[in-house]
C-alpha cells in the first residue's frame, strides 16, 4: 500500500513538472517574439527619424545656398 501511494505521488509530481516546464517554455518563447518585435520597431523608427533629419538639413542647406 506504501509502494503504491509513493508510485501516485511520484506520477502527480512528474506529471506537473512537465506543465511547469511546458508553460515556461512557452512564455519564453513569447517573452522573445515580443521583445524582437520591440526591438524592430524601435529600430525602423530610429531608421526613419534620422532619414528626416538628414532631409530636413539638405533642405535647410539648399535653401541656404540659393539665398547667397
């Protein structure tokens, strides 16, 4: 009879043992996707604002040359 409680437990415990690593498994692999989106946002919006920029001061440069 002790044999077999032990055998329940041990089942019980391995079994939420493999739920355990399975749900931090799949919050890692989530926790990834959305900080690799982040960091491709924040990469393309910098991309951009320095595209602006480089613009915006071409065009003050040219503007400042037809003047002289």
């Amino acid at each position: 009879m002790k044999t077999l409680i032990t055998a329940i437990v041990i089942c019980i415990t391995l079994s939420g043992c493999a739920e355990l690593k399975n749900t931090s498994q799949s919050i890692g692999e989530t926790t990834k996707e959305v900080t690799t989106e982040i960091g491709h946002a924040t990469r393309d919006t910098t991309k951009a604002i320095g595209h602006a920029s480089r613009d915006a001061v071409k065009s003050v440069k040219a503007d400042l040359s037809k003047k002289d």
